[in-house]
C-alpha cells in the first residue's frame, strides 16, 4: 500500500540497532525514526533500554550491529563531541553540570562546542575574539531566558534548586545548535506541577524550531506532549504511534502493569 502520510524528513534513523553486554541484549534490532520537527517519546519500564539508546546515538557505546544516522551521515564510530557537532545533544538521567561554574558559564561551554573561538578564548577576552564573544552571550541569555532562569545567570550552578539544574542543562544543551535535542528523563524527580511545567518547556523548545526526543518513564507525562511515540521492553520495540494508539495498545498497557503500582501510573 503507498504511503500516504506527508512526507516530512526522517532526522534520525535508528536502523536495526543491536547492543549486547556480555549476555544481556540492552538493544534487540530496534529501529525507529524522528522527523524533523516533530517531539518523540521514548518510553518503557525501568531497563527497558532507553537510555542505552541515547548512548549508542551519541557515541558513548558502539553498536553490536546496525547504525544510527543523522541527516543521513552515520554516527557509527564517531567520537562524542564529532556527533555534538554533527547536531545531536543530549541531557543525562544525572544531572551533569559544572557546579563551581557560573550558569552563565555553563550554557557558553555548551556553546563552545559549534564556534571556533574557544570558551577559554573567550574568557581571557582576546580582542578578535570579543564580537564573538559578545554574540555567544547574548545567545547564551537568550537560551536562559527561554528555559525561565535568565534571572539566576550570574549565581553557580550548585546554588541554583534542583528544578533550575534541570532547566540549565537544557540550556546547555541547546547552545550547541542542535538539529536533535534529547532529554533523558528531564522530569525526574519533579511533583505533578512541575512536571506539568516542563512538559510546556518542551513544547515552547519545539515550537522554536527543535526536533526533540523524549525519554520519559511515565506514560501519562509523554501523552500530552509528543507527536509520537516509540515503546521500548526488555530492549525490543513492542509498539510505535500516536499518542492515542499507544493508549490503547495492549501490549503497551501489559508491559506497564508488569512492573510496580508507580510504575503503571
Ligand atoms: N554499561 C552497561 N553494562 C552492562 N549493562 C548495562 C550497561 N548499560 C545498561 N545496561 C543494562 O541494559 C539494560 C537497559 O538499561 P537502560 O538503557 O539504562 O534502561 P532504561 O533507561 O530504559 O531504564 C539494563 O538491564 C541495564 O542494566
Ligand atoms: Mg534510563
């Protein structure tokens, strides 16, 4: 049957990727694709294989078989800050920040990933350097200023609440310029509202221009706010659609009721 639906570009392709550890298979030949434009939920009970994923896209572990492609480059072999560049960026299920930095200083680093002119550079303001550098901070604010902490820009990072960490690391990570933002878990962590809040930072992110992609372990959370949604299990994929498919899919509902009450919330 031909395709009927509108032909939006695949971003990412994850093509049949495996991933062994000794004997467990992490990734069992998982493949899925992002359009560009569009927020992608990745979903699954603990140990399902989500943030694996985000590790073999970004570089951090090799794939057994298959590969993962970026605007049709393959990232297979290529080294972390290669597939930053390349335009994937990513947060952490732990939050990683330089915490004796400022949060000003945190989002240039981020920066500092796509310009020729060094944070370092910047820092010690050479003269060549300083329209960059001005440029690079007024981006930096913008981003802040987007994620609702551009208040907090000159305190250090360890001074700011839990919630604000999490909203500067995603600061951070989109002063890379990147074509593909991934959020592991952004939401842990957090009560129902600021959930709920996060949730409207995503779409606000989106609606700038990003492709992003979600993980995130509880179901309701992703229903209100992804385009799609790929399921992961034991390292399978057991189901891909829209939020209102996934619902009602039921080996989705299975493989949330298998684990705890929480869990299945
Ligand atoms: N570096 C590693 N070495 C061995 N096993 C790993 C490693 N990374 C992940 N795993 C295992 O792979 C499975 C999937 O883990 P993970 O991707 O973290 O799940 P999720 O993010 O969906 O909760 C788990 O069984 C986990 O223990
Ligand atoms: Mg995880």
């Amino acid at each position: 049957m031909p395709d009927t639906t509108p032909a939006k570009k695949a971003l990412l392709e994850v093509d049949d990727v495996t991933i062994k550890f000794g004997g467990l298979t992490a990734m069992d030949s998982v493949s899925f694709q992002i359009r560009e434009g569009e927020i992608l939920g990745l979903i699954g009970p603990n140990g399902a294989g989500k943030t694996t994923c985000f590790n073999v896209m970004t570089g951090v572990y090799q794939a057994t078989s298959g590969e993962v492609r970026l605007d049709g480059v393959s990232l297979a072999g290529r080294r972390r800050h290669k597939i930053t560049q390349l335009g994937l960026a990513r947060t952490f299920q732990n939050i990683r920040l330089f915490k004796s930095m400022t949060v000003l200083e945190n989002v240039m680093v981020g920066a500092d990933a796509h310009s020729k002119v060094g944070f370092f550079d910047a820092l010690f303001r050479l003269p060549r350097h300083r329209r960059t550098e001005e440029e690079a901070l007024a981006k930096a604010k913008g981003l802040l200023d987007l994620v609702g902490i551009k208040a907090r820009h000159d305190e250090l990072a360890a001074n700011l609440s839990y919630g604000e960490q999490r909203r500067l690391e995603i600061a951070r990570a989109m002063a890379t310029g990147p074509k593909l933002l991934c959020l592991d878990e952004p939401a842990a962590g957090f009560n129902p509202a600021e959930k709920v809040q996060l949730m409207q930072l995503i779409k606000k992110v989106r609606d700038q221009g990003y492709t992003v992609l979600l993980i995130e372990h509880d179901m309701k959370l992703v229903m209100g706010v992804t385009d799609r949604i790929v399921v992961l299990e034991f390292g399978k994929k057991i189901a891909e659609g829209t939020p209102a498919e996934i619902r009602d899919n039921p080996a989705v509902i299975a493989a949330y009721l298998g684990v705890d009450e929480e869990d299945a919330s």
